[in-house]
C-alpha cells in the first residue's frame, strides 16, 4: 500500500523541498528535525510510485533525481559528469529478439499457408536456442513422459527433426486426486521440463502453447522472451504461440478442438499425441543481449587544507528488485517490492549524513565524496563500475563507509564490518559509539554482500553498517511502516562521527588484509521476527532443481532422515518442487518441528523420508 504519511508535503511544482544548512545547525529539537527529514526522504524512496526501484526502471530514474536534488540542496556538488552528478554504465540485460526478419513463424496446411506475426501470434523464448528450424508438425500432448505413473506423450510416436507442439501444463489440473500433483504443478508441468524432454527426443523445434484452463483464467496471453526460464542442457528453438493460431490448425488436422482434446486426455490420463497429416511448420529464433541503461549518484563535499587532495568515500545503493521476479524470496509474486530496508534506509542515511557534513565546514578536511550506487541487487554492478573508472583516483582513497540495510535496529544490534581492514579501526568505532550508545556486533570481514567489497578488493579499508537480515528480505512486506526511524537517527550519528573522523586525521588509515568471512547468517538469526523451519542442506545453485550439494552436519534434519548429497528434492508434504525457490517457499510456510514427507530422485529412483524440521 502506497505509503502517503510524511509524503504530501515532499512535492511542491515538482521540486522536492530540502532544509537548509541553518535549519540543520539550529533549532530546539534538531533530533525530531532529523527524524522528520528521515521519514520524509524513506516514504518517497519507498513508496509504490517508484514501483521497487528496479534497474532501468522509470522509478529508479525517478529515485535517482531525487537523490541528485537531495545533494544538491544538502550544498554538494552536482556538476563531476559533463555537469551532472550520474556516472552512467550499461549492465547486461535480457535476451531480446533481434527483428521479425529472423525471428519468424510459418504454418504449411493443405488449406493454405499461415504466417505468424512476432509479438502478437507468437514469441521466441530465451529458454530455447538461436536457429532456423524446419520439419512436418507433431502434436505430442503436454510434451510429458512420466514413467513412474506410465504417462508418455511421446510414446509410440518419432519426432525426431520435427516441430513439436504442446500444451502448457499438464492433465486432470483441476483434480485433487491426479497422479501428477493434485491441483498443485508437479515438475513435469515445467515449461523448462517440456523444453528438455523435446530436446532429449530430437525434436528439430518445440511450440508451446496456452492450454483451456490458463485461457478461462487469464486469457490467451503469450509469455514473455524471458518468463520461462532456462536449462542448461541439449537446447532447441522455442516459441510460445497463441492458441488462436494454432487451435483451427489441429482442429482441421485432428477432427477435434483443442478443448476436446484436453478433455479426452483428462478422462482417461491416455496421450492423443500423433503427427498432423500435411502440416509442416518452419521459422527461426535469433535473440541478442540486451544492454540495460544505469547510472550511480555522486556528489562532492570538497575539501579543505593539506588534506584536500585526498578522498573519502560514504556510499549506499538505491536500487531494489522493482516487482520480485528472479530477485524476490517470495516465489511466484508478482508485486512491488519496495525495498525500505534494502536499501532506502541506506541511502536515507546517505543523504541525511550528507547535509549534516556540508553544514559543518572544517579547516582541513579530505574531500568526501557520497555515492548512490546503481545495480548492486545485480552483483555489486554500480560500485564494482566505478572501481574500474575512477572518477577521483583511487590511490588517493583513504577509506569507505558503507551502509546497507539499516532500517532494522529495534532491539538487535548494529554490525559494523570491516573493523580488521585498517590498522585502529576497531578501537575507533568503539571511541566513536561512546557518544551514541549503540548494541554493536563487529566483525573484521572487508569482504561481503555489499558495495564496501568492491572498494576493499581494490586495497582501500571500510565500514559497512548492517543492522541485519528479517523475514521480509527481498519480499513485497519489506514496507517503510516497519523501519524504525529513531534507531536509524542514532545511526547516522555514529556514521557522520566515523566519516568525520576518517576525514580529518591527520593520517591516511594503513589498510589490512584480512581473510576473515562476513557472518551475515548469524545475524539473519537474531534479527528474524519468527523461527524458520530447515533441513540443514545446501543447495546445488547451478542445478534446475533442489539438488542437495552438503549437508550442515550429520546431526542435520536431512542427514538424520536418511537424505544424501546427490538427491533431487521433488516433494514437500505432497507439494511438488520443481526449483530452489519452491523448496524455499513451501519452507517458508513451516514450523521448526514440523513433521514433513520429503520425496526424492535418487539415481533414477524415487524415494520418501519423514524429515523433522529443525530451528535455523
């Protein structure tokens, strides 16, 4: 829900309206100012209007204005990128069809010739290859072969150099006691399993299309380039097509509709599959990366005196992962994610240590430079960019203070990473938090999920500023109502106090290398509202499915239970899993000790195990 506290006063003619240095210094209650200025910049940052902030997006565009007119105002300079304060970098995008001339689609029938129109009557899909494709048309069902419950579409048919045509999803969807999975998607209703099982039959190219109950749902709607995944295995040319344009095709060639057909399958779990006398189908998919446009916000406090020359570097990013997708821990949402926590507090905070700094000038003071970094939900992307394109060099970098995800403090505490990365940067955190009184749990890692690694690889030390994961990481509940802005103030405080302190010293910090592993775990622990149900198992992150890579320990649910490295995880409690990100989400609705019958592939077997879920 669109967040409107604190937010109908931010436009005025379309500027936002910023304080001023003197409103900073003066006043009777400068921390309810602060807090004030905090709730306003989040609310926006966060609001629905910027649709999750997702790279490329019109919201990141807007977010990034925003930020630039924030320094501005806070008295930055704006002006170090041909005048503007965006250093601008593409990251790799989407696999896009290159042009209608060599992504087509063309029906051969004894009543005539059909040509498909790219985007309308079909789409390419990335979960495919690249190539020309040609040979007679075979309807093979729902493209399924399912020995354990002696199902094959492919049975006692050869479609070997063929175009094979299929039905998204599977049989009896709509009944509870169906072999597959009930009402629920087993694996073999994946769009990635239907690609693989025609590829292993040599299929010269596969058509996938709507089947009635996705239809009566949602309409005829072709997916997108993207949205069905992919496999890394034997690859074939794949096109999702409308069922408008190949449903009179088989009618004329199989006596039937489609809907009768589905439904005589339904009825007597029996394939229909054969090949379509006189038709022939022919065409090509060419896709090409895309490049997705970004930029990072920097702005310049200079410096001052003998120490001018030298930078200071406090950053945070600002983009999030827009409506879910690959990016969300809540699979299958499509919503806006909008990133409160992660990372509007961050770059709430940016801002708000930005005004606090320019409105205290010093006599010898390093130029500080605030960056909002773009596309770190992609790999760290935006720092890592300006890592390799220095604007102001690195050599002359004397350290970084990062801060990411720091929304959350409530009761937990503060980790403060990177206190090993510089000789004196552990005592003087603890100096520096005498004044604000904050919980603080240090860790010496310069390496972690977050843009201070970028910096720290380069042989510059940091902080980075974490006040830790929560169950709404990356999902859509990740929402300004729960960020808690007072906490956030005490923060900035101590922030301002190190990168003041960085700034001033007389001495450059002696950078250390440290081998030392950021413990983000340990604080996803702390910091969760609820306990989470395991198995203690690690996951095979290249695998298409749930394949158990390690086990945490023989004393692990999973171990106890009897699974093993190797097994595939194709069930939880009767529901299926297909990914990693099923096995997460059914998890996700579980207790610790909860009892659960878990089904796995096991060199070619299935096999079943009563698993009691641990605490983690």
């Amino acid at each position: 829900m669109f967040p409107f506290r604190a937010y109908w006063f931010l436009m005025l003619c379309g500027a936002v309206l910023a304080p001023s240095s003197a409103e900073l210094l003066s006043g009777d209650e400068p921390a309810v100012a602060a807090k004030a200025r905090l709730e306003r910049d989040l609310s926006y940052l966060a609001s629905d209007q910027l649709q999750g902030r997702d790279v490329g997006s019109e919201g990141i565009e807007a977010a990034a204005k925003y930020i630039a007119e924030q320094f501005a105002a806070a008295g930055l300079k704006t002006d170090s990128f041909d005048g503007t304060p965006f250093q601008e970098f593409t990251i790799p995008g989407p696999r896009v069809p290159a042009d209608a001339e060599h992504n087509r689609l063309q029906i051969q029938t004894p009543q005539g010739n059909i040509a498909g129109r790219l985007g309308e009557d079909f789409q390419p899909l990335s979960l495919g290859s690249n190539g020309a494709f040609a040979g007679p048309a075979v309807f093979a069902g729902y493209g399924i072969t399912a020995p354990d419950i002696g199902y094959d579409d492919y049975a006692g048919i050869d479609v070997t150099g063929k175009v094979v045509i299929v039905l998204r999803k599977e049989p009896q969807q709509d009944q509870a006691d169906s072999p597959f999975a009930g009402t629920e998607s087993s694996p073999h209703a994946y769009f990635t399993a239907k690609e693989a099982n025609a590829a292993v039959h040599n299929a010269a190219a596969l058509i996938l299309v709507n089947d009635s109950q996705t239809v009566a749902q949602g309409g005829d709607v072709l997916l997108g380039t993207e949205d069905a995944g992919g496999t890394r295995g034997k690859k074939i040319p794949t096109i999702f097509c409308s069922r408008s344009l190949i449903e009179p095709v088989l009618q004329a060639a199989m006596g039937q509709s489609l809907e009768e057909i589905e439904r005589a399958i339904d009825a007597d779990l029996k394939p229909r599959s054969r090949e379509l006398q006189g038709v022939s189908i022919e065409g090509e998919v060419r896709l090409e990366a895309s490049q997705i446009p970004a930029k990072n916000v920097i702005g310049v406090l200079p410096g001052s005196g003998a120490l001018a020359d030298q930078y200071v570097i406090v950053g945070a990013h600002y983009d999030h992962v827009g409506m879910g997708g690959r990016g969300s821990l809540a699979p299958g949402t499509i919503a806006i994610h909008n990133g409160a926590d992660d990372n509007g507090s961050g770059t709430t905070a940016l801002m708000e240590v930005a005004r606090r700094l320019a409105a205290t000038p010093a006599e010898n003071r390093r130029t500080i430079l605030f960056m909002a970094f773009s596309a770190e939900e992609k790999g760290l992307l935006g720092s890592k960019y300006y890592v390799r394109n220095p604007r102001w060099p690195l050599e002359q970098t004397v350290a970084m203070v990062n801060m990411d995800m720091v929304g959350r403090l409530g009761d937990g505490s503060l980790t403060v990473f990177g206190t090993g990365t510089a000789v004196g940067f552990d005592t003087l955190v603890d100096r520096l938090n005498q004044a604000t009184g904050l919980p603080l749990a240090k860790q010496e890692a310069g390496k972690g999920p977050s843009d201070h690694a970028s910096f720290y690889e380069a042989g510059i030390p940091v902080f980075h500023f974490f006040t830790g994961l929560h169950n709404d990481y990356h999902r859509p509940s990740d929402d300004v109502e729960k960020v808690d802005f007072d906490g956030m103030g005490r923060i900035v405080d101590l922030v301002t106090a190190v990168v003041e302190d960085l700034a001033t010293r007389p001495e450059r910090p002696r950078y250390l290398k440290t081998n030392a592993v950021a413990d983000v775990g340990r604080e996803r622990a702390r910091a969760a509202a609820s306990r989470r149900a395991v198995l203690g198992i690690q996951l095979d992150r290249n695998a298409d499915r749930a394949v158990i890579s390690a086990l945490a320990s023989p004393e692990a649910p999973a171990a106890r239970a009897g699974l093993v490295v190797g097994d595939a995880i194709t069930a939880v409690g009767g529901q299926a899993v297909g990914s990693i990100e099923d096995l997460l989400r059914i998890l996700t609705g579980k207790r610790p000790g909860d009892e659960v019958i878990i089904t796995v592939e096991r060199d070619g077997q299935k096999m079943q195990f009563k698993v009691q879920l641990g605490e983690g």
